[in-house]
C-alpha cells in the first residue's frame, strides 16, 4: 500500500483554495477588460466556504464547495437552529427534552406521544439493534449511567459494582421491547432507558447534506470530530479525509468518500474512566455490561449515517471474532476494525479503498459472512 499526503481529518484542502485565488484573480482581469468592451458581467465561480458550529458539545465543521455564498450561510444557519433543538430534545440525561421525558414515562409504565422525527428515529434504531442482535444497545440507558458516562466530566473511581451491574444485566432492557402506535410509543420492559449518543450523531450528519442540498449546495462535507458525510466532489476530485489512528498518531489510512456517502467511527480512544491504570471506555457490551476492551476503533463507510453510527458501535463491541457476522447482518460491506493490539481487520472493499498512512504490523482482509464462527 503505498502512502499519499493526508491533512489532518480532511485532506487536501489546499488545491481548492489556490484554484479560487486563481480563479478570482483571472476573474478581475477578464472583468476590466469586458468592462472596456462594454460588458459587465463576471461570474466568481466556486471555491471554499466554511463555518463551524458548536453542537452536540462537539465542534462541527461544514464546508461546501460552492458558487452560492449567500446560500450556504443561510443554510448553516438553519441547520444550527435544528441541531440546538435536536441536541435540546434528545439529550439522554439533561434538561427535560422529549426524550428524557419519553425515559421518565416508560419508568413509570406509560407510553409517551413524540414528534414524528423522534418517533423515526427511534424506529431506525430499533431496526438497527435487531440487525445487530443487540449490539448496538441504545436502551442500555442505566447502564451507561452506571459506568459514570452520562456526565460532561470523564467519570473517575473504580467501576461500579458487578452486583449493581448484573442487576441492569437480569433486567434485560431491548429495542424490541419499544412499542410504536403512530408516534405514541411505550415500552413493555420499564428498565428501558433509551440513549442515542451512538447513533444520533450519523443521523444528523446525513440530515446536513440533504438540508445544504435544499439550499442548492451540492458540493459539501459535514464533520464532527472525524465522523463525516460528504455530497458532491471538491471541485474536480472527490472529497479525500483522514481516519484517525485510535492508537498511535495522526492518520492511520485516507480515503476518497463519494457522493452521498459518510465515514463513522466509534472510538475507545476519547471518552473512558481510568483507575489503577485500566481504561473503561464509554462503550459498553450489552450482553456483560462492561466496557468494551478488545476494539480501539471501528470505521463504516455507508450511505446512511445513523446505520453507520450505530453499525461503528455494534462492530466496536462484536470485536475482531465476531464483526462479520453483524456486519453482514447490517448490510454493510466497507468495514475497518483496529483491535487493541494495532492489527487492522478490513473488509475486501474497504480493504481497497483506504490508503495507509503509516506502517501496519498486520492487516488481516476478510469478507462480511453470515455464518463466520
Ligand atoms: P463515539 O461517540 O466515539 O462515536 P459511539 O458512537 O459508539 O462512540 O457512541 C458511544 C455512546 O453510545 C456512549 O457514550 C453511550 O452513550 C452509548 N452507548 C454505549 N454503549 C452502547 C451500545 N452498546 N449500544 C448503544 N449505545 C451505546
Ligand atoms: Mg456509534
């Protein structure tokens, strides 16, 4: 595999911006000439356009690739305005949001009416966590406020008690247990607490693209902290980004994104609690309740970001035994894992597209399979 030049998250940036100043420039000589000729017309023609957003207690950074300044900015604005809601409403533990009041109401037996969007959300997610058999766990709520992550601090001391943990554990709250009439919704196990901090965020991204498209961006890129969609190409070559290395530093492998595609990761590498040198990360196995230690990052690229997302969290926790069989299960067939040794699992068609950016001790290729033992 040979290496090419990776910029931080989004490479190549700096093609694009030397082609505006060009442009520009040869803009205004066209300009006073036309403007001797009696013309007085020029068109700017595209170039880089970016702003950054503070949501989801995230930075997000939006660039497009446009000729429609004016457009772009009114689009960020709104999809801010959108964001701030959607982090003010689906919060898992702050405030009182629809969705913590929907975690209040199925505590106490009753079943809740919510907006049409979180009722699809939740209906998604539902469907991913029976893809994942339940890997992807978002009704492990209790849990992760056990381990301390429903918290902005890093949560410190030594894990909770194996009892409390077992307790959660017997109580065996699930997706399946959500019941949807219309957009009331209940659920027949009161230990559902539901948390969409794995999911929430590639929901959201896909949501960006299509709102900068209404606006007539069709050349963009939506990242939040790495996990990113893209529509359109960067001028005249595609949108190329960097996938961090969970391990070591900087870029472990770049990787051209297409038209409509996202890159999710989820990562043990930035939210954990550590005690007597033991790292707990903020992903958390279902089936043990304890956090998950044989995976440093997982990596999906698919068209639809909240699948992404969650499929990230459900291969994080399957691990490198058992990611084909959910992976296949989740219909996805670009799949990077690094396990906690730095060896690098990949599907054959992610094993094709990434470029190393460093030396890999051990790449292991192997296909999404239904029955993998
Ligand atoms: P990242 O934030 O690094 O992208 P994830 O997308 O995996 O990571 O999201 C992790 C968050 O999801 C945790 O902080 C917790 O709120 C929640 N979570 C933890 N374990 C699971 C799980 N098995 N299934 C669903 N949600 C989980
Ligand atoms: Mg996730």
């Amino acid at each position: 595999m040979h290496s090419r030049a990776a910029i931080g998250i989004v490479a190549r940036e700096i093609p694009g911006l030397q082609r505006s100043f060009i442009v520009h420039l040869s803009c205004r000589i066209l300009l006073l000439f036309f403007l001797f000729a009696g013309v007085s017309a020029c068109d700017r023609g595209p170039g880089d356009h970016q702003q950054t957003l503070l949501v989801f207690g995230t930075l997000l950074d939006i660039k497009a690739y446009t000729d429609k300044p004016d457009e772009f900015a009114a689009a960020v604005r709104g999809l801010e305005q959108t964001f701030q809601m959607m982090h003010r409403e689906w919060h898992a533990w702050k405030g009182d949001g629809e969705l913590v009041r929907l975690n209040r109401a199925i505590a106490r037996g009753d079943a809740m009416r919510v907006t049409p969007e979180l009722a699809d959300l939740l209906r998604q997610a539902k469907r991913h966590a029976q893809q994942s058999d339940h890997l992807f766990n978002p009704a492990i709520g209790r849990l992760v406020a056990l381990w301390g992550f429903h918290s902005d601090e890093p949560p410190a001391g030594p894990p909770p008690d194996a009892s409390r943990i077992a307790a959660l554990i017997a109580q065996a709250p699930a997706m399946s247990q959500l019941v949807f009439e219309e957009n009331r919704i209940r659920a027949s196990n009161r230990a559902v607490a539901l948390d969409l901090g794995a999911f929430a965020k590639g929901y959201a991204l896909n949501l960006a693209i299509r709102r900068l498209q209404a606006f007539g961006i069709g050349n963009a890129i939506v990242n939040a902290g790495g996990d990113l969609c893209v529509s359109g190409r960067h001028g005249d070559r595609p949108w190329a980004i960097g996938i961090r290395h969970p391990l070591g530093e900087g870029v472990i492998a770049s990787v051209e994104v297409a038209d409509g595609e996202c890159v999710l990761t989820s990562g043990n590498y930035e939210r954990y609690r550590e005690h007597e040198g033991i790292r707990y990360a903020h992903i958390i196995d279902p089936r043990s309740g304890y956090p998950v230690r044989h995976v440093a990052s997982a990596t999906v690229i698919s068209r639809d970001g909240g699948l992404a997302d969650a499929a990230a969290t459900a291969l994080s926790v399957a691990g490198p035994q058992q990611w084909h069989r959910i992976a296949a299960q989740m219909g996805l067939a670009e799949v990077m894992l690094v396990d906690e040794n730095g060896a690098v699992h990949v599907s054959p068609r992610m094993g094709q597209r990434i470029e190393f950016q460093q030396p890999i001790d051990r790449v292991l290729v192997s296909a999404p399979l239904q029955s993998q033992p």
